[in-house]
C-alpha cells in the first residue's frame, strides 16, 4: 500500500510539473565515477553477454520504466516523459530480452498498454499513427505531432513479437501501422529524377516514406525501417502491397549512399504547387551508423523473400563499408572508436542489428561484430559507473573508448537502454 501511494504521489507531482513546464534537471554527473568490477571480466563471451545484458537492464528499468503507470523517463528518475523515440528503445529491449527469455512477454504487453498513450485516433476511432510526446489519457485524438519513422521502428518490434510468439495480435498491432503508413506517408517517385544517377534496378518502381507531416524530404532513417519492417510482415503472412512497398523503398535507398559506401542523411526536393516532387533540390550529407544497420537488415529480408543475389551483394557491400567508416582505430590498441554522443549507442546498435542479420549469410560479419563487441566491453569494463543515491548507476558512456565527458552529461534512456540491448544481442548472436 506504501508502494502505490508513493507511486500514486509521484505520477501527480509528475503531472502539475509537466503542465506547469517546470521541470527540475537530475544529477549532471555525480554517479558517473567507475565502479569496481562486477566478475563478468573473467566469463565466456556468451556468459558474459547475457550477465551484462541484465545488470544494464535491471538498472535502466529501475531508473527509468515506472511499470505501475508504463511510464519512461528520459532521465534517470526524472519528472521529464520520454517521447516515442525513447519509448520504442524500451520495446526493443524488451523484444529481444524476451527472445532470451520467454517470461518477457508479460512485459512486453505491459509496455505495448503504454505506448497507447502515444497512440493517435481519428474522430471515428481509427489509426492515426503513434505521436511524438505522451499523453496522459490513451488514444487521443489525432494529431500532426507525428514522426513517421517511429511508427516504422515500433512495427519491426512488433512484427518480431509476432515471429517470437505467433499471437496474431501483435500480427494485427503491425499490419495497422503498416496500413496507415502506405497511406499516408509513401510517395511513389518518378524514374526521370534518376536518370542522371542512373537506375540500380530496371522496370521496379521507386518510392520513398517521409519522415514527418512536413514531407519535406526523404530520409535514410525512414526508408530504411520501412523496407525492412514491410518486408519482414509479408515475410509472415501479410499482402503483396507490403512487399511491393518494401522493395520500392529500398531502390530509393541506392540514391542516398555516399561515395564511402553509407549513407547520406535525407534527399531534399523541389515542389510544385501541388505539393508534387518535380526535382532532387540537394542532400544533408551527415552519417550515422544506424542509416548503414536498416539497409543492411532490409536486404537480408529482401533476400529471404526472393532469394536474389544482389541483395546478399548489398548487404555484404553496406556491412563492410559501414565498419570500415564507423569502427575507427583509438589510441587504445585492440579497441575500435565509433562515433560518441546523444543516441550514438542506440545508432551502433542498429548496425549491430544489421551485422546480425548478415551473420547467417556471411563469415565477414563476424569480424564487424567482434569489432562493435570489443568496444562496448571495453567502456563495461573500465567506465560502468557507481552511481549515487541509486540514480546513475550502470550506465556506459556514449563514448566507449575515452568515457564520460567531464561536465554536463546526463544519460537519456535512448541510449541506456541500448547498451544493454547490444549485449544482449550479443548473447543471441554467439548462442544461437
């Protein structure tokens, strides 16, 4: 009873904050100092993982996920709600601990209740995409505050509780996003904007998913997770329409890969007064590794579907091009850099994703993987912090090599919560 009235109190401090916009900022860095050795050092890699895998979850639930509300925090017990971004980071987490561990699921269906309050409905109930921020009743009404990639992200979760359980409801939950994305986010494209670039693939069409309700451009972070999610739902019993999507997507991805072999961030374009695409306007030219782990995924998928050699060449060309670029060499010998700050881990664990969807196919994902796994064992190792008072305790720095910056970090649930997905991906990859 003393645990639900405190909970009860919280939630309601927690809502006069929120509306009245006064939110108190956590510990900057007290908590981050190393904490001594766990003895995980000395195990097998496959012990190893899976022992990381729930000392990182465990805290980042304590900290972060109130189970009584389904409520994420974005800080570490922090007045501050988590946006969908965030929210679809604990979905995959959860996703995956449940592939290791079937009494999970339990869990799952209580995070899944939670993203309702993220949930847009029209005026006669239906589906109108997962929004950004939460609201404190479920389902409300629609809204534009609407990033379409995070509906893409949510169904690749959901598809794979589907493939995990074989519940036709998640089949359900996924095919729904899917639905009211082909709706109202894909925009076919017409081959004449290529010409120039010429076309990777002769006769197949060429689409692409916006990002947001501005549908201003084309992004990397949108099309990737479209064609892998559409993919993996025909792949499980849904329509031709997912598939024809799906492969549509990805011939658009051909045209944002940069001369390292990644990809740029987004196409922009010219428009007509009638909102229709007319030319390519230019590029955002930045790199992220996860732009290289979905394209990577939707290729093995594709490839499972039609067994065509030249998504295996993609996947094998992306993966090595994608370590080659991301897993620099560090003053640390052994020990790869990849790129630090906000949701970088979360970034690295989407190409891990990527790698481990190329394993089965290829012998050289091995060494990308090792390469991603050294790293994150190597700031487990010497900058897993101590915490204070319980707050901060167990995180990893978003810089694996040179660890926590000296003012002004607080740890986002994004990325806590992908470092403890990594391992336990890893866990997977080397038992299964």
């Amino acid at each position: 009873m003393t645990v639900l009235f405190s909970r009860i109190a919280a939630l309601f401090l927690a809502i006069i904050l929120e509306l009245t916009g006064f939110l108190p900022m956590p510990p900057a860095k007290r908590g981050l100092e190393p904490a001594e050795a766990d003895g995980t050092f000395h195990m097998q890699p496959a012990e190893q993982a899976a022992a990381r895998a729930e000392v990182l979850a465990e805290s980042y639930f304590k900290q972060y996920y109130d189970p009584l509300f389904k409520r994420l925090s974005f800080y570490p017990y922090s007045f501050r709600t988590a946006s969908c971004w965030e929210y679809i980071g604990l979905l995959s987490l959860v996703c995956k601990l449940a592939a290791i561990d079937e009494t999970y699921l339990a869990m799952a269906d209580d995070v899944l209740e939670g993203l309702r309050h993220y949930r847009r409905e029209y005026k006669d109930g239906s589906f109108a995409g997962y929004a950004v921020n939460r609201k404190l009743f479920k389902n409300a009404p629609a809204t534009e505050d609407i990033a379409y990639d995070d509906n893409m992200w949510l169904g690749r979760d959901i598809i794979s509780l589907y493939e995990l359980t074989g519940e036709g409801k998640y089949f359900d939950m996924a095919a729904e996003i899917a639905d009211w994305l082909i709706e109202n986010a894909y925009v076919g494209l017409p081959p004449a904007l290529f010409e120039e670039k010429g076309l990777p693939v002769k006769d197949e069409p060429v689409g692409g998913f916006y990002w947001s309700y501005n549908k201003d451009a084309l992004h990397t972070c949108s099309n990737g997770p479209a064609a892998q999610f559409l993919a993996a739902l025909y792949r499980a019993g849904g329509g031709q329409e997912y598939l024809d999507h799906a492969k549509a997507s990805y011939n658009f991805l051909y045209y944002l890969e940069n001369s390292d072999g990644v990809f740029h961030d987004l196409m922009r374009f010219e428009k007509d007064a009638g909102n229709n695409i007319t030319a390519i306007s230019g590029y955002d030219a930045a790199t992220y590794s996860y732009n290289s782990g979905s394209p990577i995924t939707a290729a093995i998928e594709l490839y499972r579907i039609t067994e065509e050699e030249r998504y295996l060449l993609d996947a094998e060309h992306w993966a090595a091009s994608a370590d080659a670029y991301y897993a620099r060499t560090s003053d640390m010998e052994g020990v790869r850099q990849y790129p630090p700050g906000n949701a970088k881990v979360w970034f690295n664990l989407v190409l891990l994703n990527g790698y481990a969807a190329f394993a089965p196919y290829s012998d050289g994902a091995a060494a990308y993987i090792e390469n991603m796994r050294g790293s994150i064992n190597y700031a487990y190792d010497n900058y897993r912090s101590t915490g204070f008072w319980g707050v901060n305790e167990n995180i990893l720095p978003t810089d694996w090599v040179k660890g926590f910056p000296e003012e002004g970090y607080r740890p986002v649930a994004l990325d806590v919560s992908a470092a403890a997905e990594i391992y336990a991906m890893l866990h997977i990859l080397i038992c299964v």
